[in-house]
C-alpha cells in the first residue's frame, strides 16, 4: 500500500498545484476550487493510507476515478495534453498503483 499512498500524495499535489495555475493563468475559479478540494482529498487518503487505514485506499480510488473521468472527458474535447492528458497519465499511473495495493 506505500505505492499507493505515494502516488495519492503525487496526484493530490498535482491537483493542487494545476488548480492554481489554471486560476493564474485563466482566472478560473473553478479550476482553484476543484484542484484545492480534489488535491485535499488525495492528500488526506494518502495520509490515511500510510496509516493503514482502510477508507484511505477507497477515498484515494473515488476521488482518482472522479479526475480521470473528468480529465478523459476534457482531453477529447480539446486534445491538449496540458493539463488533461498530463493528468489522464498521473491519474492511470494512480490508480492502478491504488488498485494493486487492493489485492
């Protein structure tokens, strides 16, 4: 499960960071809002997961799945890989990491 702590805490400082740079760079509220509560989250399943808490690992798998819908959905529709195919990548990476530590 320490991969899968490892790559929440690299998603949710992802989703932290693009969501302030999509607010500098666009002024977009929304982009600031989703990425501090979506970047939050992970941060807090990853905490929970190093702690070995059970709720971690699906907290993490929820809010991954949540991202990578929204970001596949979003690299279609404008076919740029920033920020949407660098966060499909991360988010792939993310949950098949979350996925073996499942099993």
């Amino acid at each position: 499960m320490f991969a899968a702590a490892i790559a929440a805490l690299i998603y949710g400082i992802l989703a932290l960071v693009g969501g302030w740079i999509g607010y500098k760079q666009a002024g977009s509220t929304v982009s600031l809002t989703s990425g501090i509560i979506t970047g939050l989250l992970l941060l807090i399943a990853g905490t929970g997961m190093f702690k070995g808490m059970g709720w971690g690992l699906w907290l993490g798998l929820a809010v991954t799945a949540l991202l990578l819908v929204t970001f596949v959905v979003r690299l279609i529709k404008t076919r740029k890989l920033m920020p949407a195919g660098l966060m499909v990548t991360v988010g792939v990476i993310t949950l098949v990491a979350m996925i073996a530590g499942v099993g």
